[in-house]
C-alpha cells in the first residue's frame, strides 16, 4: 500500500464505515430516526418577510448617491420633515433592505431575528442602528416591525493610504430585532385527515412512513398519496386533542430510503459516497507520474590562446519520475466500504479519486448518480 500520497475521503465514510477496520466490520446498518426528521405537516410552514429601512448613525460610511437621499428625503417627509434632497449629505445613513423568515405559531409580542443588507454603496453599517421598519409578506399586509443596533461581525477601517477589513460589513443581523404583530393562522386537519410531506420525496420512504403509521397507530390509518405526501386520519376520539396525537406520530421511529449517489466537489476535492452505492466488477489500476520541467545554465569557455569568447547558454531539463502502479480488483456489488479499502490500497489523492469513478460510471459498472457541485 502506497502511503506517498494519503487518500483523503470525506470524514463520514470513515465515520460510518471505519477506514482502515477489517472487511467484516464494515457492515451498512439502515438509518433509523423519527418521522419529524424526516416529514412536516403540511399546513405548518415558515413564511418571508421583507423591508426597506434606513441606517442612521454611521461614521461616515453610509450611502454617497443622488437617488439614495431622495429616498432619505422621503423617509423624512413621512416624519413631517420637509427637506430638499440636494441639500442632504447622507453618508452617515444608508438604505437597507430587511428580510427576516417568520416561523410557524408565533404570536403578537413574539419577536424573530432580522437581517439587514446595504442596497446602495454604504462602505459598512457597523455601529448603524435600524430605525422603525414595517416586515410585510407576499399578501402585502404587515406582520412585524423591526428596529434594533445592527450588528456586522466583522470590521472595516480606512485610513488615508491603508485599509483594514474584516468579514462583510455591509450585511448584518439583529438579534430578537422584530416585534409580531400580526399571527398568521396554520391549517393542520384537511377534513378530519393529517398530511405529513417528507423533506426528500421517495416512493419507498412515503410506504415506510404510511407502514409504521399503521403498525404502531391504528391499522388503515396512513396512506401513501404520492412520494412526498402521506395522508393520515384523525379518528374520533382524538379529534378533541389533535396535538398529542401528531406528536404521537411524528416521534415514531422509520428507516428512510434514497437513491445511490456519489456527489464530488471537484473544486476542493471532497467526495460524498452513499451507503448505498454499489459496483459491478471492476479492476482499478493507478500510475503516479511525476513530471518536473526546470531550466539549467551552462557556460561554454574557449579553449586558451584560442581567441575565443566565453558563451552562457540557458536549457530546459526534464525529470520524469514513475512509480510503481497497483491493480485492484473489487467484485461486484462492493459497497463503500470496499471501494473505501480499495482505492486507498491503490494509493490515490482525491483528484484521482475523481478521476477513477468517473471512469468507473463511464464503464457502467457504477450503480449509482455521480454528481457534479
């Protein structure tokens, strides 16, 4: 086994499948876990909310634009104060959008978290504070106000030849920064029904979830509707407290299912490969070669008494280093584990690593997705 050149697999193949452990430790156990992990009612879901506002109070590194302090002069009109545009100087306010996500069940007085973006050319709204902005959602209607410090996490300073910046400054949050003040109402029973959709829709999952609904509640209570709803009944005597019953339901243990995939990042070389994936039988060799061009100087001197002048002259030299190559075999149907074992015996870097499935997927002995992010 090559150990030049280390084989680098994404620390959840060595987790799960113990890189390294004896062939009969690596054994693929099923994921079991709760159907809330997995599925949300359908009816309870998160909503967008949106904003313009102003930053007051910068120091110097607010907006620098015309049409920014029309919108400041607006914003003053608003307050009663009646202001010619020309004659602001805004650079200690800039225009923000505000955006926050409003979670289910909230209830006026709730407050959620915010976060603000510069919209014009402020240089940093650190040490801003966000006046009083209305958050209205897709229907038009307000649903929280926000106004708080905004807080950057980071820094920016400039000096007259020097400048000095840490993270982003121009986008920051407001921790608890918005105020509910309208609640927006969640459907949960569909005519005595409840329907959970699963957050990865699957045919054999959405069986699963129906299945262990049945087994453990009632028989004939869950159905799967397609491969990301599952509809379940309310019965009767459970309709006066429908709370314990979801909450029954969605504590109960289901093995999800998922199709065999390999996604490869090729820009940092990490490389995800799913339990599920399998190989036909393959045989795997890898060459290491080593190419290294430089360039030499040599001096020519003339023979003495020979009148002759002395020549410097420049040359390539090449070095081509080959190491001694590996062939694998993996049988068919070799899970990760395997494949795990075997290209770390051939010795490869994930580069190569990316090279050698994408020839495997070419050669259809790969079944599985091979992903490109």
């Amino acid at each position: 086994m090559s150990t030049k050149r280390p084989f680098m697999l994404l620390a959840l193949a060595a987790l799960v499948f113990g890189i390294g452990v004896p062939a009969a430790a690596a054994v693929s156990v099923p994921a079991v876990t709760r159907v809330k992990d997995i599925a949300r009612l359908q009816g309870v879901r998160a909503n967008q909310l949106n904003g313009m506002g102003l930053v007051v109070g910068l120091n110097g590194t607010g907006d620098s634009s015309k049409a920014n302090a029309e919108i400041v002069a607006n914003a003053l009109a608003k307050w009663g104060v009646q202001v010619n545009a020309s004659d602001l100087k805004v650079k200690n306010i800039a225009v923000v959008a505000v955006t926050a996500k409003f979670p289910p069940y909230l209830h006026q007085g709730d407050t959620i978290d915010v976060q603000v973006s510069s919209v014009g050319d402020a240089k940093s709204l650190q040490g801003g504070v966000l006046l009083q902005t209305p958050l209205v959602g897709a229907d038009g209607k307000v649903y929280a106000v926000a106004q708080g410090p905004v807080y950057v996490g980071g820094y920016s300073f400039t000096g007259r030849n020097a400048s000095q910046q840490k993270n982003i400054t121009t986008v920051g949050i407001i921790s608890n920064g918005a105020i509910v003040e309208r609640e927006v109402p969640m459907q949960l029973d569909h005519n005595g029904r409840l329907r959970w959709a699963l957050n990865t829709p699957d045919f054999t999952t959405a069986v699963r979830l129906a299945e262990t609904i049945n087994d453990n509640i009632a028989i004939g209570a869950a159905r799967a509707l397609d491969m990301g709803l599952v509809e379940v009944l309310i019965p009767r005597e459970r309709m006066a407290d429908p709370i314990s019953y979801i909450a029954e339901i969605e504590n109960l243990p289901v093995t999800p299912d998922g199709i065999a995939k390999v996604v490869v990042n090729e820009r940092n070389g990490t490389i995800v490969v799913g339990d599920k994936v399998r190989i036909a039988t393959v045989a795997v060799t890898h060459r290491n070669i080593t190419v290294k061009v430089g360039s030499e100087t040599a001096v020519s001197q003339p023979a003495p008494f020979s009148m002759g002048q002395t020549v410097v002259t420049s040359g390539d030299r090449l070095d081509v280093q080959e190491e001694e190559g590996n062939m694998i075999l993996m049988p068919a149907g070799t899970d990760i584990g395997g494949i795990v074992r075997a290209l770390n015996a051939v010795g490869t870097t994930p580069q190569d690593i990316i090279a050698i499935l994408v020839a495997i997927k070419e050669a259809g002995a790969l079944y599985g997705v091979l992903e490109f992010i």
